[in-house]
C-alpha cells in the first residue's frame, strides 16, 4: 500500500505529468532539455526527476557530467495506464 501511495502521490502534480509526457514523446533527455521543454527551471526540474525516479516511474543514467532520464522499464501497469493517457 505504501508503494501505491507514493506512486500515486509522484503522479499527482501537472509538472511531472509534463515530463512523463516529454519523456513518453522523446523516449530520454537531460534534464536542461526536459526544463527548456516544460518551461522551467533546472532546479526545480531536477526536484520533480528526483520525486519521479524514487518512485521508480523514471529511470536515470548518469553521462558525464549529465543526467539523463527515461521511462522505467519496470512500470506498474497503473503507471503504464496513466502514461499511455498523456
């Protein structure tokens, strides 16, 4: 119950709804490319990828000096569900 409720939680905000959506379209990017792309700042970009990867709905990989960020391949099928709405 605990898992569903973070999830659920990490799902619940517009912004990260716009990265999972930037994410479903572009399949990876960094995170200047995700902020540029909803209009936000990197910081504040960075925090929502956090929230979103402890949740494990994203996943990251780190190249370099940059970030990059995916779908998980691991999704809940409820996850799976909301993403494939967006």
């Amino acid at each position: 119950m605990k898992k569903m409720e973070k999830t659920l939680k990490a799902l619940a905000n517009r912004r990260r709804l716009l990265i999972l959506k930037s994410l479903k379209q572009n399949r990876e990017a960094s995170v200047a490319e995700i902020a540029s792309e909803i209009s936000l700042s990197f910081k504040a970009t960075s925090k929502h990828l956090g929230i979103l990867s402890g949740a494990d709905i994203i996943e990251r990989e780190q190249r370099g000096l940059q970030m990059f960020y995916r779908l998980s391949r691991d999704q809940e099928s409820a996850v799976k569900h909301i993403i494939s709405l967006l």
